[in-house]
C-alpha cells in the first residue's frame, strides 16, 4: 500500500514529529510511505529518513475578520490544492493520510475521490471544516481521548463509526534517561540547584504566564532555584506575547534565574536537565512534552484537564493540578522538591507509562490498521 502524507506546515511541532515518526514507522509495515508537505525542517528529516518527498505551498488557514487575509487564504486554499492534485496523480498512491484539518480539506476539493485517513490531532476545530472532512473520510484517528469526546460531540452522527482512539506515541529510544549532571552543565546551568521547566510553542493558550508565576512561587522558597522557559515563536505572529512574558519576568524579578531558549526543536538535552516539568495549558489537546519527559524519568505536573488527564495518572507519574485552583501548579512542583525520593518514583513509574501506553510503535501500528480498514472500506463502497 502506497500512502501519502499530507501535511501543510513546514516547522517542527508536535504533529510533524508525530508524522515524522509514522512515516518512518509505516516502512516496516509493509506500506510505502511517501510526503506532500511544504519545504523546510520536515521536509528534510522526511528525505534524511529515506522518505520520497513532494512540495507543497505552505498554507495556513486563520480565522480572521479582514477581508484581505480571508481572500488570499481562498486563493492560497485552491493553490495549494491545484499543487496537491498534480502530486497525487503523479505519485499514484493507495491512501491519503491528512495530518491535519487544513490537509483534510485540501484533500475535499480534489475532484476524483482516493480513501483518506484524516489524523486529528486539535480541539480547536472549525465546525464546517470538521464536518466535511469528517463526510470525506473513511477513517478519522483521533490522537488522544480529549480529542475523541470532542470529535463524538461535534461531528455528525453518522460518521462517528468511523472514529478510532490511536493515543500518540513517542520515540522511546531518542527520550531515554540521560545524565542530568553533563545536560545542566552544557546549558550552563548549575548542577546543584533545583531546576524546573516548561517547553512549549510561544502562543499565548499554553500559557507561559502561569509557569513565571510557578516560578516566582518555587523562588521564594528555594531562593537557588533555576527556571528555563524554552520554545519558539513558529510563524512569528506573537512577538507581543513573548515581550509581554519578558516585561512579567522582569517584574517578578526572575531575570537572573530563568533560562530563556529561543529554539529547542530538539527538546531531549533541555529536559534531561531538568528536576520537574511544569506544563500549564488547559486545553492541550495531547501533551506530547509530558511523554518525552516521563519518558527521561523526570517527574511532570500538568493540569487535570483535556489530553493531560490521560497521560499522566496522578500520583503514580506526576502530579495533576485542578484548573479551576492554578496556585496548585505551583504547591504540587514545590511537594516534588521537597521530596526527592517520591520524584525518582515517579519518573520511573513514568517512564514504564510511555514504554506502555505511548511508544511510536505501538502508535504506528494501530494507525496502520487503520489505512488497512480505510482501505478496505474505501473498495467495500466502491464495490
């Protein structure tokens, strides 16, 4: 079986690493995979791994009321179309894999029909993009349980059968226990003081605001603590957000004590380094960092909300804080420090977790019956 992954975004956030890691997965399955994506970072990991590799425009759909940027985003829409329908009859391929919901939808206006597979992996979805898509598709995989309950309530009713629980998985071997003391010391950090860290996008829902205050909380008792807040303004749009961070950091008088890392694509080392990962968004649609830190045996505190509720099992590999009491985020991170040995339970604990329930293998292998049964689907209608 031939597949196509589709993607629209050139950078590397969670869902190109999760495509990433699929595509290079999918060759072992007796599955030829192949890329239409626009080119930058992923293109060239997919190439690096050996993966055959097509170009399209770079598109992103935003919402917005300005006239002007909703007609180019048309014009860019049927563009990157006209791009993807020389592509796939080019390639000649079996299946279509859509990583997104703006890939989902490029597929929709193609005028001849091939069996999709639409990757969900939001719950900021547009309803009548989602419900297209949705009609278009012969299996949807939804990347976490948050995501299924969300899709259940906003999808017609009549494609919820074709809704299947993939969990998104990490690789493993890349996310292994590391050597905390060389990974402090090669950020410049010091080796003796409690480190706590948050790595995420620079946008202003994962809520970078809410890790400054948990930091400010933690330095008042640990005055030799040391914070690193990493991550990357992608597409450049939230430059505002970043100065507005900076200017809280300034004010809480943590400008000596944080670490502020522009761009960790590669997020290992940073967490390698840390004693605790704080990670405050509310409404995370996965949490892919809490599987690569529990994955490194460093315990997490996250918010008992959406698709961290489903990673970390409270008190066993980390600890979840109420959304409705943030203050908490701040109390469970200073309880992990104050307790050593229940830390190193958790991170052990946590590591088993990912081995289990979110390695890239298992997820690849799932998602791979999935083409199958869309396959099968897909000939079973046309039979």
């Amino acid at each position: 079986m031939r597949i196509l992954f589709i993607d629209t975004v050139s950078r590397m956030g969670g869902a190109q690493w999760s495509l990433l890691e699929l595509a290079v997965r999918f060759s072992g399955q007796g599955m030829e995979p192949c890329a239409a994506v626009p080119e930058g970072p992923l293109a060239e990991k997919l190439r690096a791994a050996g993966i055959r590799v097509y170009t399209l425009p770079l598109f992103r759909p935003r919402r917005t009321a300005a006239l002007t940027v909703r007609v180019r985003g048309i014009v860019a829409l049927f563009v990157c179309a006209w791009r993807l329908l020389g592509i796939v009859r080019a390639a000649k391929v079996d299946l279509l894999y859509a990583n997104s919901l703006a890939a989902a939808t490029l597929v929709s206006l193609l005028p001849f029909r091939k069996p999709l597979v639409w990757h969900v992996r939001d719950l900021n979805l547009a309803p009548r993009m989602a419900h297209r898509a949705a009609r278009r598709a012969q299996r949807i995989i939804a990347a976490s349980q948050a995501i299924d309950e969300h899709l259940c309530e906003l999808l017609p009713r009549d494609t919820l059968g074709r809704i299947k629980l993939v969990m998104n998985g990490i690789d493993t071997a890349r996310f292994a226990p590391a050597d905390r003391t060389a990974a402090r010391q090669a950020l410049g950090l010091p080796v003796d003081a409690p480190v706590i860290g948050m790595l995420a996008h620079m946008v202003p829902w994962k809520r970078h605001d809410q890790f400054l205050r948990v930091a400010a909380q933690v330095k008042a008792r640990h005055p030799s603590a040391r914070f690193v807040l990493a991550g990357q303004d992608l597409f450049g749009e939230h430059a505002a957000w970043i100065a507005r961070l900076r200017a809280q950091a300034q004010k809480a008088n943590l400008e000596s004590s944080l670490l502020w890392i522009d761009c960790a694509e590669d997020t290992a080392p940073v967490i390698a380094a840390l004693d605790v990962l704080v990670h405050p968004p509310v409404d995370e649609p996965f949490g892919r960092v809490l599987c690569e830190a529990m994955a490194m045996q460093v315990p997490v505190v996250a918010m008992d909300k959406a698709g961290p509720s489903g990673i970390v099992a409270d008190g066993e590999t980390g600890l979840l804080a109420l959304p409705r009491e943030p203050n908490q985020l701040a109390e469970k991170t200073l309880d992990l420090l104050a307790d050593p040995l229940l830390a190193r339970r958790m991170g052990a604990a946590g590591r088993k977790r990912v081995l289990a329930h979110f390695n890239a293998d298992r997820t690849a292998s799932q998602a791979a019956a999935v083409c199958r049964e869309a396959l099968a689907a897909y000939r079973s209608e046309r039979a």
